[in-house]
C-alpha cells in the first residue's frame, strides 16, 4: 500500500509535536521553506501552506527579512524575586509579574578550557571543556543585569548551534534532560567595574547586587555557574530560607 501524501495539514501537525516535545525551541528559528521541501518531501506550497497556518494559530512567527522563528511564550509580565534552593533562578523568574518586557544581548560566547576558576565551581576537571555565555539582561529596553554563564560543555555538546538572543537558555537546558531545578545563591554589594558600569549604564552609583548562583539538575549535578550583576535601583533581590 502506498504512503499517504503528507499534506499541509499533517505537516502542521508534526510541526506542533516538534514544539511541544522541545525539538524546536521557543526563539528557534525553523529551516527555508527549500530545506523543509527536501527533507520531507514536499513541494514548496505544501511546507509555505503548513507554515502560513503554524503561523495563523501562532505557533510560529515571521520576521522580515531574518526568517520564521517558533514563538515564545506571551509573557505580560517578568518577576523581581525571592531566591531559594528551590526555586528558578534565571533572570525571567527574578523579574516576572511586573509587566516589563525582557529581552537579552549577547555579548559573547565560547569554549574555556584550563580554567581552574570556573572548572573548580562546576566540580569538573580542569581540562574539561566549559562553554560560556555572557548577556545584557534588558527590561523594556533598559539594562537592568549582566549575566556571566558558564556549563559544562559535555552535557551541552550542540550548545553553540542556538542563538541565545532568541532561545531561552533554560528552555534549552531542558531540552537536553539536565536544567537547573536547585540553587545555591550568594549575594553582595559590590562596586561596579568600569565595564559592567558601562553596561548597565551607571554614571553616580555605581554600587550593584552580586549574585553567584549555582545550578543542580535532578541527578543533583551541577549544571549551571552564573555571575550575575544587577542595578539595585532596577531589581530588589529578596532572600527566603
């Protein structure tokens, strides 16, 4: 019996299980509609029709000239927070339930190795590989943190291929069965550098929060070492026990 002709419809269909099982993650963006045509075979109609429709129910979202991208979820508001070994720690859930709208630039990214710092706080060997992350963490535009991230590079091995301007960093942990569910934090007040003073556009005060966060995934490994600076004026950090 010959397989059924995929169609418009069923494209849809596999589009949204991809979605919902973390194959394509939120800020992702998908291939050219050329690329979709050839891997499953379909002419070009097929795959424009089952994207017109992903883009209709607002499963995907288009952007002049940059391409289809999965769309993130509408968050009407981002959180300041209460830090405990239980709860997230990312940025979205310090700053959510405040209507501000978040956004993130990437200032770098690459691969560490031999650095006994960083290896030291992760608990691996120093000749390990670490991928870092570093971000301008924006609320409605203005630049309320700077994030240093860094994970061991053997649970994240693809990590380089996403754009973390678009992709959650979280999202994407999980996707790969090993995101931050506890935390140790540290917190300070220390005096800005001139670069992270800069970043965060401080002219007078130049005094900002400090905190260090651990990451553990559920086997109890840690997975996540982040510096983070934030304005005081901007976020009010709390502390539960």
């Amino acid at each position: 019996m010959a397989a059924k002709p995929i169609t418009p419809e069923v494209l849809r269909e596999m589009f949204i299980a991809q979605i919902q099982s973390g194959e394509l993650l939120p800020g992702e963006v998908i291939p050219s509609e050329r690329s979709l045509a050839l891997r499953y075979g379909v002419s070009r109609p097929v795959v424009r029709s089952a994207i017109d429709q992903l883009v209709h129910q607002r499963h995907l979202i288009r952007i002049q000239g940059r391409g289809t991208f999965v769309k993130k979820p509408d968050y009407n508001k981002v959180a300041f927070g209460v830090l405990n070994e239980s709860e997230n720690a990312s940025f979205t859930s310090l700053v959510r339930n405040f209507g501000i709208e978040i956004s993130s630039k990437v200032l770098g990214t690459g691969i560490i190795e031999g650095h006994n710092y960083f290896a030291e706080r992760l608990r691996i060997p120093t000749k390990e590989p670490i991928f870092g992350l570093h971000r301008i963490r924006y609320g409605n535009k203005e630049p309320l943190a700077i994030e240093y991230t860094y994970v061991p590079f053997k649970y994240f091995p693809d990590i380089q291929n996403y754009n973390f301007e678009r992709v959650s960093l979280y999202d994407y942990m999980a996707s790969q069965n090993h995101l931050p569910c506890n935390f140790r934090e540290t917190m300070m007040m220390v005096e800005a550098g001139t670069k992270i003073a800069g970043y965060l556009q401080l002219e007078d005060d130049r005094i900002v929060n400090r905190i260090e966060i651990l990451g553990f995934d559920a086997e109890g490994r840690i997975v996540e070492y982040t510096e983070n600076y934030s304005r005081p004026d901007k976020l009010e950090v709390r502390f539960v026990t």
